[in-house]
C-alpha cells in the first residue's frame, strides 16, 4: 500500500503528522542541547554524559520496567508521557535564566527527565501501531514513520539554522515542546475515539499484567535473539562514520567542511529514495532475510570507504548505504509484529531499545580511540565485521527450527 493510500486513514494520518512534529522538534532539542552544553562548559566529557544520561533510562526500562511499560500500552497513556515531555522542555529556557550558575546541572536534569520519558514512549508506540491498522499493511506503516526520521534529518540543521537568525539557542527548547505538545493532543484525541469505537468483539488485548520477561521470549525465539543482537552490532558500527568521517575526509581525502555536508545530503537522499522503496517492497516472508542483507550491505559500503582512493567513489557509496538503511528498520519491526502478540512485542522492542542505547553509549566511548589512529583501517574492520556477523545471523535463521518461525510467541 502507496502512502498516499495510507495517509488517507484519517487515523493514521493524524499521529504520522503529530509524530513528525515531535521527531523534529526532538531533532531540535538534540541540536540544542549539544550546542548549549558545549557553549556553557567547553568540555567535551560534559557533551558525552549527556549522551549517556539521556540513554540509561532505556537501558534500565528495558531491564527492569516492565510493569512500567504494560501501564503505558495505551495511545491516551502515551498522550501523557508526551504532555510531559513537553513540560520537561518548556522549562529549561525558565531553569536557564532565572539560575545561570546551575545551567550545567539543568541541561543534564532535563536531559535524564527526557531521556526516561522517552524510554516510556519509544518502544511502546511502534508495538500499538497494529491497533491502527491490519497486519498486511504494517510494513509499509513502518516505512512511513521511517519517513519522520528521514524528513527531520534532511529539514532539521537547515530549520535550526534559519531559527537561530531570530532565536537564542535555548528558544529551541520551546520549539521542541510544542511538538510534543501536538503529539500529546493527537495521540489522546485519537486514543479516545478508538476507546469509545471499541467493542469487546474487536478491542486489541492490552496487557494487564507486567509484560513477558524478555528472556524467554528469546530462548524460544532464538532468531530473533540473533536479529537484536545484529541491531546493537549495527549500531556500534554505525559510530564509526559517525564519528570518523570528518577524520577521515580531511586525512585521507584534504576535504574541508563542504565536502562533509555533500557527504551527509548524498547519504541522506539515497535514505528518503530507500525509504520510499522500503514502504512499497512485498517482503513476505523474507522480512529477516532482507534485515540482515541492509546491515551487510552497509557494513560492504563502509569498509569499501576505508578503501576508496577517491572522493566521488565515497560520495557514491555513502549514497547506496543511505539507499539500503531504511530497510534495516522497517524489516525488523513488520518481523516482531508478526512473530509476538502486543504484550511479547512491547517487552522485545524495549529489549531492542536497551541494546541499541548500550551499544551506542560503548561505540562513543571506544570508537574515537580507534578512527582517530587508523581512519582508513578502522573503517574497513567495522564494515567487514558488520558484513560477516550480519551473514552469521542469517545464516542462523535460516537453520532455526520451521515451528519456532511460524508460531507467534504469547505473552503468557
């Protein structure tokens, strides 16, 4: 189904814009909080704690709240958690001029506050999704919230730039709660009406208890096991261009600046033309198989980087990595919603989020040590490694026994 066809279900359309309100104004305050952290302190260690501030509610939701994260599977209870991540916005700007000896400590207070907001939010909303919409269509649903992310990162450094000719950096904060105000509207509004439509013939099946621990979910779904564990290896890899093109452009290549933000568009315009594919590609059964041909893909295009002898052999590989990463995320998400009922999915999908936020939480903290001494070196291991544990993966899914592929796991 186009996404054209999809927008016009009044219902979808209405969170896809609320959520694309709130993922730019969460690309705002990303921007925001780096700069103003930078700007306040000079330090660099500062700029990183605030990467692991904000991810350590992710990695302690995924580990112990699972109770928290059943008392969330409702759209008017995620209505909430994002009406408080608006207020946790709109009050830096107030914290920021009424104590500017405590700036420091409020940049991070407010980055926490977010970052266990978001641990609420994140993994919830992808696994309710199917309350909207009929399994057949949920890849290409999946592929249209991609889109979110690829629009804010094409329109987000070009708005912060124009915004900042009439605004102070920590206006931005404003601007990123009234997107997540929107979002909470939407999301309540909606969550209301399908209250009121519900019946009890075709209510969804909320969990009513803690959801499923996480483990033995995987003992019996080892596949998917393998699958979260290729996410966290992708993410890990994905710091190293990242972090180490600029290092590896000026070394290697005596680019400046503009060639980096050539890089970054090609990257980002081969992403939008593979999401627009990834939304209307028939997966079918192959959804696993199609997930780790997206990261082996990418881990092929990163080591050929390391040892490209040109800039336009770069600028064309940086394009076709952009070209196959949506598939990466859409395949993995239709997966899980096929394989687990609602309460087995939201306890896998906070799981996936634990992983991806330790692992990128590591990658910051070894990956510079690594790039800055070998770029081209540095490069080409991630990439090979990424490629061959993504083969390693798939070629375990592809032994796993047919029961445990065709049987949904159940919450109980």
């Amino acid at each position: 189904m186009s996404y054209l066809r999809l927008l016009r279900n009044g219902r979808i359309a209405a969170v896809w814009a609320s959520q694309l309100l709130a993922v730019m104004g969460g690309r705002l305050y990303a921007l925001a909080v780096m700069w103003l952290m930078w700007q306040t302190t000079h330090n660099g260690l500062l700029m990183g704690l605030v990467a692991v501030v904000e991810s350590l509610p992710y990695v302690l939701v995924g580990w112990l709240g699972r109770r928290l994260l059943s008392a969330m599977a409702s759209l008017r209870r995620l209505a909430l958690v994002e009406m408080a991540r608006a207020a946790a916005a709109a009050v830096l700007p107030v914290l920021w001029a009424v104590s500017p000896g405590a700036r420091t400590a409020w940049l991070l207070g407010v980055a926490g506050l977010m970052g266990c907001l978001g641990a609420l939010f994140d993994p919830v909303l992808p696994g309710l999704l199917p309350r909207l919409v009929d399994m057949e269509h949920y890849q290409a649903v999946m592929g249209l919230f991609d889109l979110t992310v690829r629009i804010a990162r094409i329109a987000g450094p070009g708005l912060v730039g124009a915004l900042l000719g009439v605004l102070k950096e920590v206006d931005l904060y404003l601007l990123t709660a009234g997107g997540f105000a929107i979002s909470s509207v939407a999301l309540g509004l909606i969550g209301r009406a399908s209250s009121k439509r519900a019946t009890a013939a075709t209510a969804p099946t909320a969990p009513t208890g803690p959801l499923p621990a996480l483990r033995p979910l995987l003992r019996q779904q080892p596949t998917v096991a393998a699958a979260l564990s290729l996410h966290a290896v992708g993410i890990f890899a994905s710091s190293a261009p990242a972090i180490g093109m600029p290092i590896l452009l000026t070394t290697q290549f005596h680019g400046d600046a503009g060639a980096y933000g050539l890089l970054t568009a090609i990257t980002t315009a081969g992403a939008m033309v593979g999401n627009l594919a990834t939304g209307n590609l028939r997966l079918g059964g192959w959804m696993i198989g199609a997930y780790c041909f997206s990261w082996g893909a990418q881990g092929v295009a990163l080591a050929a980087m390391g040892a490209a002898q040109g800039l336009w052999v770069l600028w064309l590989l940086a394009g076709c990595s952009g070209l196959v990463s949506p598939l990466s995320g859409v395949s993995l998400n239709t997966f899980l919603a096929h394989r687990f009922d609602e309460a087995a999915r939201l306890s896998v999908l906070a799981g996936d989020q634990m992983v991806i936020r330790a692992a990128g939480t590591l990658s910051m903290l070894v990956v510079p040590l690594y790039v800055q001494a070998a770029p081209r070196t540095a490069f080409v291991v991630t990439g090979l490694a990424l490629s061959a544990y993504a083969i390693l993966v798939l070629q375990w899914a592809r032994r796993a026994a047919p029961a445990r592929q065709s049987a949904p796991a159940e919450a109980g």
